[in-house]
C-alpha cells in the first residue's frame, strides 16, 4: 500500500508551544552570560528563534496575535538553561528531520519550511555546544538536592522493592512490594499496611514482581508480572481483610516486562498495562534470563501486521554449543518467519481496560514498550501514561531512545513501537548504534501515529509512576512530579542516570528538578531510587516510594532486600 503523508495530531502547535518556551529561556539568559562574547551567540541564537517561530504560525496558520501561552516561570541558573535548550533542541531538529524524512515525504508544499525549521534548529545547536563547553562546572557540596522551602522525611523504613503505595482517606496507607528485582529469581510479593506508624502485612504470595496497585470499590486491586510462573501476568482483587481472588491470568508478561500501574477511572472502570516481551521486537541473546523458562515466548501484537522479512542472526543462548540462529520480529527465538502476524487481546506493549470483575478486558493504545506510570488528570481529565525507552542491547539495537511521558486522547491510538522511539521513526540515524546494523523497519502496513509525547526524560532514567500537584499550598500546581528510578550500570564508568523527581509542565514540556540524589546507590541521607511519587488526598503532602538498591548483575552488585523506604515531603513552615 503506498505511503499517505500525514502530521501525527498536534506534532505542529505541540512545536509551537515547545518553541515559543525555548524563546523564553532564551531570552531569560541574555543578560546573565559570562562575557559580551556569550551575550552575541545568544542574541544570534534568539534571532533564529524568531524566524523559526514565524514559520510556525505559517504551518500552524495562526497568527502572532492569537498565540497566547501562560508565563513561564523557571529559575534555573545559566550553565542548566544551556543543557536543557541543547536537549529540546535537539529533540524538536530529530521532530523536524521526522516530517522531512517520513511524515511529509512528498508532500512538497511543506517542504521549504521544515527545511528551514531543521536548518536554523541545527544552528542554534552548534552556538548551544559552544557555550555549554565554555563553562566551568559547579562542584556539589551534598549528598543530595531538594527544592528550597521542602523537608524530607522517612516514615517507614526497611522495606524490600517496593513499587506500589495508595493512600486512604482515613490516612491508612498500603504499600506493595514486588518480591523481584532485575538481577535476582522472582520471589513474593505482599502488601503492607501502614496504620498510626504499625506495619503489618495484609496479604502475601504474590508472584513477583507486584508491580501496581489500586483502592476502588472498597478493595485492592494489584497486577503483578509472575516472573517464573507458567501463566505469567495476573490482575487481582484483595479485600480488606487480605483475601486475594484472580480476576485475569495469562497477561503477556513472561518476558523483559511486566505489567506497570494500575488505577481506576471515573468511568468505574480499571486500567492497567503490559509491556512489551524485547527490548525492540526481536528475541535474542540479551533475553537469555527468561528465555530459557519461555523458549516460545515472543512479542504479542494487539493488531495484524504484515511484516518484512528481516532476519537476525545471533549465537544461540539456549545451547551448550555455539550454534547460531536467525530470528524473525514477533516470532520466537529461532522460529520460522512469518508474513503476518495476527493481532490478539492477549498482548505486549498495550493498555488496558476492564471491570472491576475482571470482564469486559478491552485494549485502549497500544504501540507502547513498558508503560508503567498511569494516571488521570484532574485538570483535562486525559489519560496519561509513562513509558520506558529502548537500550542498546540485543539483536536490534536502539541507540539514544528517551522515557516518555504520553497523552492517550484517543480510543485505540497507536504510540509508535517497535518502530517509531520517542515519537520518532527507528530510521533515523540517530538511533544507530555504532558499530552495529542500523535499524530498519519491522512492519509494512504502520497504524498512523497518535502523536508526539508531551515530554521526553533523560535517556536510562526509567521514569516510572507520577502524580499531578493540585494544591497551591503545596506549589508548582498542575505540574507533572515524576519518579525517576536511574539506570543500571554495566561498568563503573557509566554515568547515573536518573535517581530524581522532577516536575514537568504537560503543556510546553520544560522539566526541572525537584529532588535529586548525586551518590546513586551510595546515598545514605536520602531517598535512592524513587519509584513513585503520590500526594495526598489534600494536596500538601508529597510521598515518595524508594525502591533501594538495585544493584547490578554486571558489576557482581547483588540488589539488596529491604533498603527500600517511604518519605513525604513537605513545605517548610
């Protein structure tokens, strides 16, 4: 079927916005540089902004008058505007590059424009490298950083991988923890209770990892992944005195993920996600932890696709001797290719909808890699949904994918994977990993894009769940709080990734750090790897969930049991 050129909904204003918040930070650094030298380039980098915003309104066809963005309120010293213009533009020039290359290919009458769009974005990033490689780096002076005018404090101690809290209007608070952690066998999960500081356990055996959790209907309802189990993923409902019943089993989460959050609608109806079985599609040898107990397992895709016949040759993991195999997208480690694949409800990389019995299971995006944050908005009432971003590793390997925060708007809408990273078509040469075949694409027949993400997070952070702030009291209202886990190290060379919370504005994308821990697994003052942040039924206090350490297998770094915690934190009176 031949190639219809199309703009993913809001890809253009979304550019707008994005840029017309460049041109803020731009300006707020204009009297702040080092010399007069640093002030020309930003005056230079501010006169090519204008121009690309010009060419905006053109494409968007609005005009200058009618744009009308709420202020932008940033307080981030010199050197961090530099980095984070670098990022977003580099970003919006792969964006530009995308509708050249592949969204508008063809479609002459745009042409110029996004031409000149990717060319004075590129621009702008050669002056953005310049003055970033000028400056002097400012040295940290403690183990950890928290937003002026907040306190942390640990509430509960000692808690071994936990993913998951929910608090009750009665200020009892229920904590999950996984009973797994990449690196060890999958043991069980259970759900504590937080009542006046005791902690009991409510409910245990759970296959591992419990990865999400959720009050409704005066019950618990958990998902867990059943790493090592025949049947893998469950949905479950627990009441109030611990008994637990299967609502859903056989979810496709045998493989590198599991299912994510799981919460309830104002429609009464819960949902949930699965992720997807590989890294980007194809099984090989970096699944040798799994792969071994599922030899037949594999990416399961909600739709059909017809597919090209790309092969990929490996050395067989499953064999004492060094044989090799090919191996197909969505099929199992060394199977036979097949033209098509039959979409199934059973599947990897989507989300989920259902009852609170269990029935009426229907998939609602899909195209996803491991969406595991979840939540409704309160102020558009619009889905939204983190997703963790592809690795160099394995057969197909994805060089520089980002997490993602997504907005699912639609019913059915399709977010990319595993072909479209972050929004952007595998093609692009910034996804090739040196040294290795670039990525080509999988499927013939794409579903249209949804869209672009609202926000994209640091590279490895594994940005997992997130709450919106909706108390003025508490500040930083309608911004987007983002637990973000960091990455695991393969050497000791490898930089930290993540290990934050930061608060992202789901309009214009600009992100900024609110707590952050410089000593990784080291820290001892503060919270290690956040994995959720959750507020209060008012709005004033802030928890957050420490997963501990993780470890790394790599390193002979064994994860370590009950270093996880719960904080909150507050503002300072």
């Amino acid at each position: 079927m031949p190639f219809t050129p199309y703009v993913p909904d809001g890809m253009i204003e979304q550019s707008l916005q994005w840029e017309y918040a460049d041109r803020e930070l731009i300006k707020s650094i204009v009297d702040k540089t080092n010399t007069s030298l640093e002030q020309e380039l930003i005056l230079q980098i501010l006169e090519w902004q204008d121009r690309k915003l010009v060419i905006l309104h053109r494409l968007t066809m609005q005009s200058t008058s009618k744009t009308s963005l709420p202020p932008i309120i940033f307080d981030y010293p010199y050197a961090k505007v530099l980095t984070l213009l670098l990022e977003r533009s580099e970003q919006l020039g792969l964006q530009y590059e995308s509708l050249l290359h592949y969204f508008l290919k063809g479609f002459e009458s745009f042409q110029s424009d996004v031409k000149m769009l990717y060319k004075l974005t590129i621009k702008q990033m050669n002056l953005l490298i310049q003055l970033k490689d000028v400056q002097a780096s400012t040295p940290k002076t403690t183990s950890f950083y928290l937003k002026e005018g907040y306190k942390l404090e640990k509430v509960v101690n000692h808690l071994s991988f936990p993913t998951s809290i929910v608090l009750s209007r009665n200020q009892d608070i229920y904590i999950a923890e996984s009973g797994f952690a990449y690196g060890m066998p999958a043991g069980m999960g259970r759900i504590l209770t937080v009542k006046q500081g005791e902690v009991t356990v409510l409910a245990d055996g759970f296959d591992g990892p419990l990865t999400g959790m959720t009050l409704a209907f005066d019950k618990l309802f958990v998902v867990i992944g059943g790493r090592g189990t025949e049947q893998c993923g469950k949905l479950l409902c627990v009441t109030r005195d611990g008994q637990k019943t299967v609502l859903l089993d056989g979810l496709k989460t045998c493989g590198d993920h599991f299912t994510g959050d799981i919460i309830a609608g104002n429609d009464g109806m819960l949902y949930f996600g699965v992720g997807s079985a590989t890294n980007s599609g194809v099984v090989g040898p970096d699944n040798q932890s799994w792969l071994k107990e599922h030899p037949y397992f594999a990416d399961s895709p909600s739709r059909t696709y017809h597919l090209y016949k790309r092969g990929f040759l490996s050395n067989n993991p499953l064999t004492e001797k060094h044989g090799q195999e090919i191996t197909y997208p969505f099929s199992p480690y060394g199977a036979p290719f097949s033209q098509q694949v039959e979409g199934n409800l059973l599947s990897n990389g989507v989300l989920y909808r259902c009852d609170q019995e269990g029935n009426d299971l229907e998939i609602i995006a899909d195209g996803f890699r491991n969406p595991f944050g979840l939540q409704i908005s309160p102020f558009d009432h619009q889905l939204y949904v983190t997703d963790n971003g592809a690795d160099a590793r394995g057969s197909r390997q994805i060089n520089g994918d980002w997490d993602n925060l997504w907005r699912v708007s639609t019913m059915k809408s399709w977010h990319g994977w595993p072909d479209f990273f972050s929004g952007l078509p595998a093609t692009l040469s910034h996804f090739h990993t040196k040294g290795k075949p670039a990525p080509s694409f999988l499927i013939k027949n794409h579903p249209y894009l949804a869209a672009q993400p609202v926000t994209r997070f640091e590279q490895h952070s594994s940005s997992n769940k997130f709450d919106f702030s909706s108390n003025p009291q508490f500040g930083y209202e309608k911004k987007v709080f983002v637990a973000q886990l960091g990455n695991i190290k393969r050497s000791n060379e490898q930089p930290d990734h993540g290990y934050k919370v930061v608060m992202t504005d789901f309009e214009n994308g600009l992100q900024e750090e609110f707590y952050v821990n410089y000593e990784g697994e080291d820290q001892t003052e503060g919270p290690i790897r956040p994995i959720e942040v959750k507020f209060n039924h008012t709005g004033n206090v802030l928890y957050l969930l420490d997963f501990g350490i993780l470890g790394s297998m790599a390193l002979n770094k064994p994860p370590k049991q009950y270093s996880g915690a719960l904080w909150k934190i507050t503002k300072e009176e």
